[in-house]
C-alpha cells in the first residue's frame, strides 16, 4: 500500500506530520495510482474494510489505494463494533489529512465533534445533523454536536416556515452555506439538501413513470378545476371531469388533503412537467352497459340534474344522464322553456326513447312513446274522392277521404289557362281525382283531375260504341252523333 512509502506502519495512529516534499509524493502516487481519478469532496464510495486499529478504520479505496473512517462512528451504544475486517460500507470522502485520505459514514448527516470537522464537512460538501434549538430574529438557532449554528427561517423547508411544523426539537440534516470567523458565524440549510433529494426524485420518477400506470399519491390541495397530490417528489393534476363518471361530483365531495389515493396516469408532458392523472379510469365505465339497463321503450326513474332552453337532463345513475327534449316535455301543450313544467332536484318518471351508447346519449320522454300511424298510400291509377283543402298559385291541395293531403298541379285540373282557380275552387269544394305519382318515401301523392275528365269522356265514348253496335236503328245518325262525341273528347284533350 502506498502509505508503506510514507512509513512502516500505515496503522500507526501516531505518525509525525509529513513534510512538504513528502505530500507532493502522495499526490503523484493518488495520481499514479490504479483508481483512475481522484476522489472528489463529498463523493460517496462503496469500499471493504481491510483493517482496524486504534481508533481508525482502514478501508480499501482500489489498487493500492487506501482511506481511514473514524472507529467512534461505527461503535454502537454498547460499545461494541458493527462492522468486522472483509464488511463493505460505504463512506463519504471528506479531505487528505496527515496524508490520509478520511472519510465519513453518516450519509444521513456528517458526525461532527469539534469546529475542524464541520469546517471540514463544509468544505467536503457533506452534510451535519443538527437539532433546532429555538426561534431567533430571522430564523432558528440549530445545535450541531454542541456547535450553535444558524438556519434562515427561509432554508428551514422548501416552503416558508411556520408554528405548525413544529421545528423546535427536531433533529434534521443540514448543508452548510457559510463556515466564517473561525466557526462563529455558522450558517445552515435544510431546504438546499430537500431540494436535492427532490431532484433525484424527479429524475427516478421520470424513468420510471408511464402513460397507463397506476400510482399512490397523497392530496396536496383542492381547487374547483381539479386536485393537485404529491407523487413522491412531483405534483400530478387531477382534473375534476376525470375524478368520477358522475359530473355532479366536485372535488371537495369526495377527497381530502393528506388523503392517499391511487390513481392512474393518462398524459406525461416532461417538457412542461405536467402529469394529469384520473381516479375516474380506475372505475367501470357505466356506459359499457347502458343498453341492456336501459332498452328503448322502457320506464326508468331519474333526477333532473340541469335545465337549458332545449330541455332537461335526468341522472338515472352516477355517470348515466339522459336528455328529455322540451317537445318531449309538454305532454301536447306548447312550452317556452322547461323550467315550466320541471325544477332541477326534481324526482320524475320517464320512458327511454332511444339509445346512442357509442355517443353516450340516452333520449328520454315524460310521456310513453307513440307509434307513428302507418300511412297507407293509394295506388297509382286509383279514383278518389275529396275536398278542397288549400288554393296555391302553383296547384290545389286535395283532402282525400283517406286523410291525406295531395297535389292537384295546375296543368292537372283540366281548365283553360289562366284560369282562377282561387275563386272556381274555393276550400270545402268536392273534387274527383286520379292517382299519377306516388313517392312513398316521403309519404307525398301526385293528383290529377284532368285525367278523371279525359277518362269520364272515355268511358261516355265507349259506352255509346257498345249501344251502337248492339243497336238495330240507321248507322248513319248515330255516327253523327258518334263523330260528335269524339270532337267533345278531343277538345277536352286540348284544353287539358
């Protein structure tokens, strides 16, 4: 080992002070040496034990390497060693003393006995444990290892102080900011090591965190938009449409600051630091079985929840709200607005009219729904009868005994041309007509009265044809009045 170099026996704890030549000869065997770099202050090694002797424990820091631990920090209460020749530990490197390179166990916190250890724990970068003594002007008097100390009201936690922490009386590791006037002006920090810890979170947190992991938490605070909880070192949004499947619940209803929850994560957004969580992900989706809870036609029960113009919303469970449209409200008589006939709380009976699961919409009616009369449509060709409904100035509206309404186009009432219909034909008048056109899709019928006149000719002409040819009188005069017949009938086409 290469403190053989320096003397014969490297675990004497009684060795002279080395001179100027001979701490230059460490430094160039530290750097010689097989470790490949030199341990920085503060850096923490994992090294086994190679010896102990007096009140040092010698650990093997690689190659020919070696550091010494104070003995005091690895003896329990009894008295009695913890650790034995050949146990790892790890340590803190704190400084080169006597050409020794010394080292700390408390991770938690440096063991300082005297002002040169703290001094010695500022300059290495590592922590004391200090108790918070009392309040003073500014801040509070820490005790560190007998040591007064002071720690801004600022640098006690990461957020700003107050009476109930209750700081008094506890013991937390500190960093140390300031080491002035010989270890009378002592100034700590709680808040520089939380911060760090905080850090190191974060960055495990982010490799380890993932869109669709469920995770604990503990609520931070509470606000109308959502809940902010602490997932071990970073803040995660609950937002309050993802905190149950029923929108009437708010935050304050079902949560609690302190309270911890699992939750489930649906959006990472590392370059904002934005995590939005649901505790609504984590709960079946009543929609997945609305159908068969609620099949059209049926007569479930519900409370209106909301009011607008349009109509009312009826929460038949939480999650399920389903829509009774204002038509759908007024039992036949006309409203202006659902607040007439319904209040919000309001306990109601309805019918369900419809289902949309994929959209998550449910129709719903105050009253049973009403099958729809089937229309019967007459057939094409067909002779009807009816009135005279409407008088338009592109045809007449035809009320027929089937109650239907169809169309008598202009060019369809075997009149003249600019003919008034308006005051030949006036509502309440009785027409004969026959079927042209009907469109069943959209329930409508085309008339025509014209051609009830053209086959009324028709049928006068061929009923004269059949009693001519059973006739036994002159051929001639009925053939004039045959000939006459069919002139009247032309002219009817004419005029059509």
């Amino acid at each position: 080992m290469f403190t053989e170099n320096i003397e014969n026996n490297p675990h004497d704890t009684g060795r002279k002070e080395l001179t100027g030549a001979q701490e230059e000869d460490f430094a160039a065997m530290l750097d010689k040496s097989s470790m490949g770099q030199r341990l920085t202050p503060g850096q923490k090694v994992r090294a086994k034990v190679v010896s102990i002797s007096g009140d040092l424990v010698y650990i093997d820091l690689g190659g020919k390497s070696e550091g010494i631990v104070d003995l005091a920090e690895l003896i329990d209460e009894e008295g009695a060693y913890r650790v034995r020749e050949g146990d790892e530990i790890e340590a803190f490197f704190v400084t080169v003393q006597d050409g020794l390179m010394k080292l700390t166990t408390r991770i938690g916190g440096y063991s300082a006995v005297t002002l040169n250890s703290i001094r010695d724990a500022h300059e290495a970068g590592i922590p004391v444990n200090g108790e918070v003594k009392r309040e003073l002007k500014g801040g509070f008097e820490v005790s560190v290892s007998g040591v007064r100390c002071f720690c801004p009201f600022s640098h006690i936690d990461m957020r700003r102080a107050n009476e109930e922490e209750g700081y008094l009386g506890r013991t937390f590791p500190f960093m140390i900011l300031e080491y002035r006037e010989e270890g009378k002006k002592i100034v700590l920090s709680r808040r520089v090591l939380l911060e760090q810890e905080k850090e190191e979170r974060i960055k495990k947190l982010k490799e380890s965190l993932a869109v669709g992991m469920d995770v604990t938490a503990e609520v931070k605070s509470i606000q109308k938009f959502g809940v902010f909880v602490d997932l071990g070192g970073i803040d995660g949004l609950i937002p309050a449409s993802e905190l149950s499947w029923d929108r009437s619940v708010t935050p304050g209803d079902i949560l609690s600051v302190r309270q911890t929850i699992t939750v489930r994560i649906i959006s990472l957004d590392w370059e904002k630091n934005r995590i939005t969580l649901s505790m609504k992900a984590m709960q079946p989706d009543p929609w997945s079985s609305v159908a068969e809870k609620y099949p059209a036609d049926s007569r479930v029960s519900g409370t209106i929840v909301r009011l607008a113009p349009f109509g009312a919303f009826v929460r038949l469970e939480p999650g399920i709200e389903g829509l009774v449209h204002i038509s759908n409200l007024g039992a036949g008589r006309r409203i202006n607005h659902p607040k007439e006939v319904v209040g919000e709380g309001q306990w109601v009976e309805v019918y369900v009219l419809s289902v949309d699961q994929q959209n998550r919409k449910l129709s719903l009616s105050m009253q049973p729904k009403v099958e729809p009369v089937k229309v019967i449509l007459p057939a094409v060709g067909e002779i009807l009868d009816g009135v005279v409904e409407k008088v338009m100035p592109f045809g007449i509206f035809l009320k027929m005994n089937n109650g239907l309404t169809g169309l008598v186009p202009n060019q369809e009432m075997g009149t003249p041309s600019g003919t008034d219909h308006r005051s030949m034909f006036a509502p309440g008048t009785e027409l004969q007509v026959l079927v042209i056109e009907v469109d069943t899709a959209e329930n409508k019928v085309r008339l025509s009265r014209k051609a009830v006149l053209e086959k009324t000719a028709q049928d006068e002409y061929n009923q004269y044809r059949e009693t001519l040819q059973n006739s036994n009188g002159s051929s001639g005069s009925f053939g004039s009045l045959g000939e006459i017949l069919k002139a009247k009938l032309e002219e009817n086409k004419n005029q059509g």
